[in-house]
C-alpha cells in the first residue's frame, strides 16, 4: 500500500479499519500525521453511521415512492444534458491535451521527419544511456516497487551499502514532495 | 451462483421495455442517493422528492443512456444537478437545519417498540447526524459535496470526479481540504465547551 491508497483507505465510507491501512500507518509517518489532522472528522462520520444507518425516514415505512409522483420538464433536460455530458467525457482526450489543429499536407510530411529525427536520437540516447548504465549495474541503487510505501522502502534502503542511500534518499525526498505537497503541518 | 447484473446491462434492458430491471436500479441506489440528498437539503421530504425525480428523470431519458458511460455517474450527476435546483428554488426562504426525521415526533418514529439500548444508539446517531449536515452546510460546497458522495454514497474518487467534472487527484483534494476544516471546527467547539 502506498500514501495514496492509504488516503483512499482512510477515507473509505465503510471504515478505515483495515489491517493493510494499519500496517502502512505504523511505517509512515507523514500518513499518521495526517490520520491523526482528520481523525475528529472521520471518527464523527464513523459515529454518525454515515454508510450503514438508513435516513429515519425510511424505518417509518415513508420510502415506498407512495407519493404521488411528479416530474418537471427540466428534470429531463438535466438528464439528457448529463447523458450528453457523460458521453462527451467519454469520448473526450484528457482536458490537459489540446486538439492537434488542422495542417497542411506538405506542413505534415515536415512534421513527419522532424518526429522521425527526434526518436532516432531518443533511442540512440537511450542505447548508449544503456549501455553505460550496464557497466554500473552492479553500483546501481535498488528501485523501489510501484504500490511500496516510500518510508519504509526507506528503512530497507537503509540496511544497504552507503553508496546506495544517497541516491535513495534523493528519490525519497522527491517522491515525498510530490505526494505530501498539499499536507498541511499539523499545528 | 450468478452474478448480479450490471448498471449499464439492467439499463439497455429497461431501453427494451423490461421495467423490472428499473426496480432492480432503485433498489440499489435509492438509499445512497437519499442520504446525499438529505444531506444536501436538510429536509427528508425535499430528499425524497428530489430522489424520486431523478430516478423518473433516468426513466423518461433512458434512450439517452449509453453504456459507453457509467450509469452511476449519471445518476449521481442528475441528482447533484437536481438537488442545486431545488437549492436555488428555495434559496429566498430561509434555509432549514438538517433535521433527519420528517416531521415525525420522537413516538412517531419509535412506531415499534424498542429497547432502551437501541432508542439511546439511534438518539446519538441522529444526533452526530445533525451534526455533521451542519458541519458540511458551512464548507464550501465543492468540498461539502465530494464528502457526501465519498461518505454518503461510498463512490470512488474516479466517479466523485466523473459527476462532479474534476480530475480525480482534483476531488481527493475536496475531500481532503473538506475533512480538514470539519476537523479544525470539531477541535475549536471542543476547545470552547471545555
């Protein structure tokens, strides 16, 4: 488990008890730390039954739509607009990529090239990058696995050769800052 | 064992005129969304209305549905949609405390008979209740509501992003920065009662 699926765990509507999420806690500090910012509101909306009490309502024998039904006009153009809205996302490239305007045949051949140019010298950097880093195999830090929590890829990090940590380390700090960015200090 | 049908299936199957399939749909979500809209209006028959009209607005544009999409985001999107309309309508009058009885005295409620245990559990839950609609009426209502489909409606940040048209780190952050200020407020009303 990583920080983010511990936030997911943490803030799951049918409990943030789960033996994984309690593992990851006691070797992560900084998601401790923010277990502990949210617990006053987590704890209320666990109390509170927010996932498993029915609406009060619903015990009094009020639910079964008994009531005369009613449906306006713009009830229905809200739904076809989500419909609309939902295949629209579906079919749309993520919002951060902009539509590729429409070129000139003879503009596109350039481009062509230019794309062409471009990946021959990425692989030819990548090749002699390779072959470099083969001579190095055997000094190169270990790299962490996708889902494994940093802080404790840390401590085993520790155990390993000095040459190793530094370099960890400096994975550490920039994965750290780029997942804990937005956590506040606890004051 | 079979497995249970899903959304998208049970919906092309009320597209063909199997209206069973369409009880099936609000058996399933009718409770969720009323705990949202509940939450959102504060007022259960307002919640039941709005509840009852989104499932009739999904049955009148039912053709509309595709199953490219996912029919909970819709759903959930219809219901958002619906419960801000019903807000704006009513935003003249003075807006009520969520209150999560309807218009029930405490003996209309206990309609049948119930220990002492259960009646102080629910008193206290409906309490904490209370408590929170009040809690999440004072956020902003981008967090407010990316709490409610989170605690209320047990969506994942994907689909909280889908219906609530964000990016999914966009609604972790709602539901982070909301859970915060709740939790700043419940530790200042701690501070001021001791």
């Amino acid at each position: 488990m990583n920080c983010d699926q511990a936030f997911d765990a943490m803030t799951n509507a049918t409990g943030s008890e789960n033996a994984e999420l309690q593992y990851h806690l006691e070797g992560c500090p900084r998601c401790r730390e923010m277990r502990e910012v949210l617990a006053p509101a987590l704890d209320l909306f666990a109390s509170s039954g927010s996932h498993t009490a029915d609406p009060d309502w619903s015990t009094s024998g009020a639910t079964s739509f008994s009531q005369p039904m009613f449906l306006s006009k713009d009830a229905i153009r809200i739904a076809n607009e989500a419909a609309k809205d939902c295949a629209m996302e579906s079919y749309a490239p993520p919002r951060h990529v902009a539509l590729p305007k429409e070129r000139s045949p003879r503009r596109q051949t350039g481009l062509r090239y230019l794309v062409g140019l471009c990946l021959i010298a990425v692989s030819v950097g990548l090749g002699a990058w390779g072959w470099a880093s083969s001579k190095n195999a055997a000094t190169q830090p270990t790299a962490f696995q996708a889902g494994e929590c940093l802080w404790t890829a840390r401590q085993s990090a520790e155990a390993k050769p000095a040459q190793d940590a530094e370099s960890n380390s400096q994975q550490i700090v920039l994965s750290c800052v780029a997942c804990h960015l937005k956590t506040p200090s606890v004051k | 064992m079979s497995e249970p049908m899903g959304d998208a299936e049970l919906m092309l199957r009320v597209q063909e005129g199997q209206l069973a399939c369409f009880d099936e749909l609000v058996c399933r979500y009718r409770v969720p969304l009323t705990r949202v809209a509940l939450s959102k209006t504060g007022d259960a028959g307002r919640a039941e209305d709005i509840v009852q009209e989104t499932f009739l607005a999904v049955y009148a544009s039912r053709q509309s549905f595709n199953p490219k999409f996912a029919f909970r985001t819709w759903l959930w999107t219809i219901l958002l949609n619906l419960c801000r309309r019903d807000y704006r309508k009513r935003s003249r009058t003075p807006r009520v405390l969520p209150h999560t009885t309807v218009n029930a005295t405490a003996s209309e409620t206990y309609s049948t008979p119930v220990s002492l245990e259960t009646g102080l559990t629910h008193v206290l839950q409906v309490e904490q209740g209370e408590l929170v609609a009040k809690l999440l009426n004072e956020l902003p209502e981008v967090q407010a509501d990316a709490i409610r489909l989170r605690f209320y409606g047990a969506l994942t940040y994907r689909e909280i992003a889908e219906a609530m048209k964000s990016s999914e780190i966009g609604a972790k952050v709602r539901v982070k920065k909301g859970l915060q200020n709740l939790a700043e407020r419940l530790r200042t009303e701690s501070g001021e009662t001791k």
